[in-house]
C-alpha cells in the first residue's frame, strides 16, 4: 500500500496507525536490579566526532570515535535521503546531518528509529519536521516513558544532565509491524522486525544492493556479545536465526561498536544457545539465581584477547554477560 505523510509517500508493508501509550509497567531495563559486576554502557558523546564512510554508491555509514558511542548512517537515493538513528541529543542530531550535508543537499525523507532508547532517538526533535520518523509500533510505545528513559540514559552519560539538557519526545510519523520498504529512487530500503532481542521492537535496516545491514541494538559490535535487556535469550536466539535466514548481509553496522560481517550473527547464535543450555542445567541442579550468575563465567572465546585493541573492554563484556545470565534465568524460572 502507499501512505502519504505530507509530500512524502512510502511503500509500507503491514503499516499500523500510531499506538495508544504504553503501560506504565512496560518501562525496560532497571540497571539498579543489575548484577554485581555490570558496568552501565558508557555513552557519553561528549567530545565524540562521527566518521562518515562509504559503503557502496549512496550508503554511508556514520562510525563513532568512541566504541560504545552510538554509530548512524544514511542512504542517499534520487529522490532523497534516509538516516538510521538520531543518536543521543541535539548536538549530535545535528553532526548527523552535518555528515549528510557533506555528501548530498537533498531532503532528508526519513529518519529511521532502530529500538527506544533515548541513545538513538532523543535527537529525533532536531531533525527537519518535514523528515518522516518511522519506528517499530513497540518501539513507538515505548518511546512514551520519556521521563522514565531519560533517568535510565542519564546513568550512562556520567550522570551529566547538561548532555540531555536539551532533548524532548518527538514520537514517529509512521510504525510498522514485520516488514517495510522504502524507495528512495533507485535505492531501496528494507526495514525488519524479526522479533525480540534486545528491545521489543529491534529493527534491521538493510540495503540489499549493497547487502549492508544497519541493526540498532539487536547486533552490537564485532567481539561484542547479544546484550539481552528484555527479549530474553530463547526470544533473542529465535529473532537472530529468523535474520540469519531471512537477509543476504556482507556488513553489519551496528549500533555500537566496530563493523561486522554477516559471520556475527553465528556467534551469537552459539553464545545464546550455550546461554540457555547452561541457565537450565544450573536451575535444574537447584542453583539460585545469585548462584548462577557467580558460577556460570564468560568463556573466553567470547572475550577479546587481553592484549588486543579490544582488551580494554573485558569488563564491559564480563559485566554484560553476568546481566544475561541474570536476566535469562528470571526468564526460564520466572523469578
């Protein structure tokens, strides 16, 4: 079907009207329920420059100079431009479009919301209001808790309000279900839902020319493991299989971290798979959770090496598994 939003229309498959707000208990992640041991994402941008690099013919990827700092990127058709995430502020907003500007001086059709978490749409409001925002219908529900996630954002920018000084709740334009595509003219832009991960609504924005795949949180960067928030690990392995099967990728831009291929998305199948395994047996020889979490340690093949550039992230990547593990046997044991 076509659906027009001012001058603008786009090809949407399983399209929905924006939803009613969200129930005040569907409020995400609580880093204070965090295992000894996790270390809240580091995201403050401050001093942070984004690196634009071509991709293939109009695909650019926007990459932070700080790892865990968000990571965009924009697509340039005939007819105009569309970007994958808003990042964190104002500020920010703007040294995305500044790299947009740099390239093309077409309009910006579409900004694209990969999850809900203030780090990649509190810049939504800086963009043009011409700019369509099309989000998940999940992500767009959740996106109203906006005071609630500006307390969870605020922890991971040292606590510094002046970061967030700036922000207010712009909510999308258009939400979608499973599926959408965007002709920008002569360049196509898939966007797809394939279930829970990180976040209800993870969206993969793919470019399939070019067989590039912008994925927000659901694929974080390369050494990087699953970050399991809310989806639960059963949820996050079926949603990985689900993309490994669906798309044709040869990079992977996520929404953290350094670029990746297409080989990730096996990684993560294999740590999920190890997770839910392990979490079951350690339940079913009547560990606790607080026991779990203590005993079933990060294998190594999943940390970087010590002595490589990403050895500075060991304890991100311990902590964060002592998270999953935490929050997948709440998952299998409710409780």
């Amino acid at each position: 079907m076509k659906r027009t939003i001012g001058a603008l229309s786009l090809t949407v498959a399983a399209a929905v009207a924006l939803p009613a707000p969200a129930s005040a208990a569907a409020k995400g992640v609580d880093w204070a329920a965090a295992p000894e041991g996790f270390i809240v994402p580091p995201l403050n941008p401050t001093g942070v420059k984004l690196e634009t690099k071509k991709l293939a013919p109009g695909v650019y990827a926007l990459l932070s100079g700080r790892p865990a700092v968000d990571n965009n990127g924009f697509i340039v058709g005939r007819r105009g431009v569309l970007v994958i995430d808003a990042h964190i502020n104002g500020a920010m907003a703007r040294q995305v479009q500044a790299a947009v500007r740099a390239v093309t001086d077409k309009p910006i059709l579409y900004l694209v919301n990969t999850n809900y978490h203030g780090d990649h749409t509190f810049g939504n409001y800086a963009f043009p209001a011409t700019t369509a925002i099309v989000a998940h219908r999940l992500t767009a529900q959740r996106m109203r808790n906006f005071e609630h996630e500006k307390g969870l954002i605020l922890r991971t920018v040292d606590n510094d309000p002046s970061v967030l000084a700036d922000v207010r709740l712009r909510l999308p334009d258009v939400t979608f279900d499973d599926r959408m595509t965007i002709d920008l003219g002569g360049r196509v832009v898939e966007l797809h839902h394939f279930g829970y991960g990180n976040t209800p609504g993870d969206t993969v924005v793919y470019v399939p020319g070019a067989k590039v795949a912008w994925t927000g949180n659901l694929v974080v960067g390369e050494g990087f493991i699953p970050p399991i928030f809310e989806g639960g690990a059963r949820n996050y392995l079926t949603t990985i299989a689900r993309f490994a099967e669906t798309l044709d990728v040869r990079t992977i831009i996520p929404g953290h971290g350094t670029p990746a291929t297409g080989a990730i998305l096996a990684r993560y199948l294999g740590y999920l798979g190890e997770l839910v395994v392990a979490v079951r047996s350690a339940a079913q020889a009547g560990w606790t959770a607080e026991e779990t979490v203590a005993r079933l340690s990060l294998a190594e093949k999943y940390l970087p090496p010590k002595n490589s550039p990403g050895g500075a992230l060991r304890p991100l990547i311990a902590g964060l598994h002592r998270l999953n593990v935490q929050q997948t046997f709440r998952d299998q044991n409710g409780k």
